[in-house]
C-alpha cells in the first residue's frame, strides 16, 4: 500500500527528529516495527512539505482515512510552527471531533452521581474530598505499585478478554520517572513490547488507583495497542500502523480505557465511583478548555474550577489551564478524555449488550475515529459533546 507506507515513512522520519530536539514523540505505539534504522527528517518545514503532498495524494485517491490522518498530522504541525487556530478547528482536524461541549445541566447532573457514589462510601463533597477519597481507598508504597498492578492486571484479563476477542500477547516493562509535566502514568512501545511509565512527581498509589491501573493502561491501552500489532502482523490493513495522540483515533483509546470498569467490574464499588467521579471532573475540565481558548479570563476560569470542584488548588487549576490554553499538543489531546469518557460511560449506561460487544471487538481490531464510532452506535451521543456555549460559574453549586 504505496500511500501507506510512504505516511509511515514521513512520520517514522518527523518522529527521529522530534526525538532529537528532545520534544515530545509524534509516534506513540508502533504497531509495525521494522526493525530498519530511520534517518530524522532535516525540520519541521521538510516535514510539512511532504505532508502537504501525501495528502493531496490522498484526496487524488479519494482516500477519507489517510486524507483524514494527513490533515491531523498536518494541523498539529501547524500548530508547533505557530499557527493558532481556532480550539474548534483544532480538535476537529485533530481529533476528529468538534471541541462542541456539554450543556452545564448535564455536567452538573454527571457531578450529583459521582456525589451520589462518592457517598456510597461515606465520601462528603467540599474542601478536602480528594485527601478523603485517597485515604479511603488505602495509599500504597509506590515501590510495591508496579508488581500490584501487574498482579491485578492478571486478575482482571480473562474478562476483558472475553469482552473484546483478543488472544494477543504483550510483554509489559515498568519504570518509574520524576518528571516536570502533567502525566501521571504514559504509556508507548512497539509491538508486542509495552513500556509503561509512572511519574513519581504526580502519580498517587491506592488500592483502588492499583485495579483502575491496571485496566486503563495495561488492559485497556497495552492489550489494545499489542491487539493492533498482532492484526497488523496477520494482515496488510489500509490504515497508518503508528498511532500519535493527536490522531483521530485518540478518543476511542482514552475513552475505552477510563471507563472499562463499568463493563468488567461493575461490582467494585469504590472503582466505580472513582470512574463516576473521573467522568465529572473531565467534563469541568472541558468546560475550562473551552473558556481559556474562547477569551473567558483567567479570574473566570479559576472561579468556575473552584465552584465545580472545591478540592482542585490553584496549582492544579492554573496547570489545567496552561496545558489546554498554551501547549500544542495538549490543547489537541486532553480533548480526547473528556470526549472518550463521555462517549464509553454513555455506552455502558445505556446501550445492549451487542451493540457493546460490537464496539469492543471492533476497538480492539483497529484504530477507530470518532466517525466510526457513531456509525457502530448510531443512537450514541455525539462525540465530542452537543455543543453548547460554556456556562461560568461563581457561587457554589446547589
């Protein structure tokens, strides 16, 4: 598949490059490693000129996938070169989906059911939920986290596995890092060789985060991606075998991964209103990614955060802020979560079993856009969100 391969070439070569000025990787999992030396691309303007071509190339063949992958790639290097586009126009050449956003009831009604849950478990809401949530699910030593995930992950694979037919196998690394960025826990590779990586400076260990871990990066992302590699090893797909977080592809992976426990542990309480809260907080976060990319001021924003959720200091809030406000990476990818959750929490309160089992199968057989979503599930809420403006909030909500 000539157009194919000369993406992956392209990228491969941009991705050496990247690596070289020690900026952030444009491949994130390689599903097709070759094994073959890559020569780094000579700058990023070299880069976007072969771009440019391969996907003029691609609207010649009349090529949506590729057409859509180039104008991804495209749209974010344009961004590193100082385009500022509308969030609008970004996330949707992007990501594949409007940055439309969610009607403030809705969030708010998200927000009473994860209070709901949180209380469940004798969790109150204000000030210091977060601190309370942490003790109540039992810290663990962040030296014993690696072997308990892994331990976890052996406990849970049987039923992810039967939810989504894949026989894969991977072979996961763990490391630990302490770095200066917004991550908690990464995860890349190649094949069927995963790396995960927790950041020491973010990431807090509890019983509960230990199985959330577990599903959302070794079950949900490793599994996943190591599924992709063994089709791609069995098979000659049409689509670009790297995948890169600012691709379309981005809010199915983060969408499925946040929110695989309510289709494979439903019964673990305290996992579960870790996702119901997670789903809120995503939605807030929206709303603040919004604001900061449409004039909404910094003072509004830090009320609005506040007001929704009175545990978040100024730390996290201004760091929110930044990522989704100033980094060209992040403006695109952190719109993935939000999206993703919503989307899969939608699916598992409100759709049948098959259709479940269809979106499962289908996810882990190959990179799905949000587009491919909505035609698996064509009564499913529209990635992304409806679309409404964002509603600022500063008095507490009732």
């Amino acid at each position: 598949m000539p157009l194919r391969d000369d993406i992956e070439t392209v990228l491969r070569a941009w991705d050496a490059y990247e690596q070289t000025r020690g900026a952030p990787a444009i491949i994130d999992y390689d599903c097709a490693p070759t094994g073959e030396p890559v020569t780094p691309a000579g700058n990023r303007l070299d880069v976007h000129a072969r771009l440019t071509d391969l996907h003029r190339r691609a609207l010649a063949e009349d090529n949506p996938a590729l057409s859509q992958r180039t104008a991804a790639h495209l749209a974010y290097l344009d961004a590193l070169l100082g385009v500022r586009t509308d969030l609008d126009s970004y996330v949707t050449r992007t990501q594949g989906c409007p940055a439309a956003g969610w009607p403030d009831e809705y969030v708010t009604a998200v927000g009473d059911r994860a209070r709901t849950s949180l209380a469940t478990l004798g969790i109150g809401w204000g000030p210091n939920t977060g601190a309370d949530l942490t003790a109540a699910e039992i810290p663990v030593d962040p030296v014993d986290a690696p072997e308990l995930i892994r331990a976890a992950a052996t406990n849970a694979e049987p039923a992810v596995r039967t939810l989504v037919g894949s026989a894969a196998p991977y072979t996961l690394a763990i490391e630990t890092v302490d770095v200066d960025a917004y991550w908690s826990y990464w995860l890349d590779g190649a094949g069927q060789n995963v790396r995960l990586r927790f950041n020491l400076r973010n990431a807090t260990f509890t019983q509960v985060r230990i199985r959330q871990f577990a599903l959302h990066e070794i079950l949900g992302h490793a599994l996943q991606s190591a599924s992709y590699a063994a089709h791609c090893a069995g098979n000659d797909v049409p689509w670009v075998r790297l995948l890169s977080v600012h691709a379309p592809h981005q809010i199915l992976l983060e969408g499925l991964a946040q929110a695989l426990p309510l289709f494979v542990a439903a019964a673990d309480e305290p996992l579960i209103a870790r996702v119901r809260l997670d789903h809120y907080l995503q939605l807030v976060r929206a709303e603040l990614h919004q604001a900061i990319n449409t004039g909404v001021t910094v003072a509004g924003c830090a009320a609005h955060a506040r007001v929704r959720v009175p545990f978040w200091d100024d730390t996290q809030i201004a760091d929110i802020l930044t990522d989704r406000g100033a980094d060209p990476l992040l403006r695109s990818y952190l719109w993935s979560y939000p999206a993703g959750i919503d989307w899969f929490v939608t699916l598992a309160d409100t759709a049948d079993t098959t259709t479940v089992g269809k979106v499962f199968h289908a996810a882990y057989q190959q990179p799905l856009t949000p587009t491919d979503l909505a035609d698996l599930w064509p009564a499913g809420p529209p990635p992304g969100g409806p679309g409404t403006p964002v509603r600022l909030r500063n008095t507490p909500v009732p």
